[in-house]
C-alpha cells in the first residue's frame, strides 16, 4: 500500500520529528509498503524557504494519491487536518503499526 505518514511535525523536537517518521517508513518499506514522508520537505525547505501554507498544499496534494494513512501519536493540528482529508476521501485510516500487520487485504473503494 501507499501510506501518508501523519505525524507532529513542530510540537516537541523537529529532528527527533523526522527521525521517528522515517524509522516508521523504514518499517513499512521493509514489509513492501511505499510510504511518503511529508516530514522531508523540511530538508528542501532548509534551501529553498516557502511559506506553511505551500507545504501544506504540498502534503494535501499527494495524500489523494495514496491507499492509506498512518496516524502517529502525538499533538499536531496539521497531522489531524490530514486524517480528515484522508477520511473525506475514504481512506483507511491506521493509528499503529500492527494495525497494517493484521490487515489481510485492504481494497480502496
């Protein structure tokens, strides 16, 4: 599956932000899922500085695209704006891992 990973992104630790969402996406690859890290835009963003609301288009953009997305625990309002988009438009919503594990098939419609 293709799965939005949703998570705090400013509340706490930035850096420690992104390490657990890509420790998270490191796990999915390895089990053969395709997960989109929004939390890497901080690195263009380092370079080439937009303002919130193109990164928020951004994610919103590309979570349409996707089968599935993975609520991590932790404050964020921009991580709960995605999960009511993502449920909008009618995507499995997982708030853990063993959530996806014991998932046998999942079918989009």
């Amino acid at each position: 599956m293709k799965i939005y990973i949703a998570a705090p992104y400013t509340n706490g630790d930035v850096a420690q932000n992104i390490r657990k969402v890509m420790e998270v996406a490191n796990i999915l690859m390895d089990r053969g899922h395709y997960p989109y890290i929004p939390h890497l835009t901080h690195f263009q963003h380092i370079y080439f500085p937009r303002p919130y609301e193109d990164w928020l288009k951004l994610d919103n953009a590309f979570i349409p695209s996707c089968d599935a997305l993975l609520r991590l625990e932790g404050k964020s309002s921009g991580a709960d704006k995605e999960v009511e988009l993502a449920k909008k438009l009618g995507l499995k919503i997982f708030y853990n891992l063993s959530e996806i594990w014991n998932l046998k098939k999942y079918k989009k419609d």
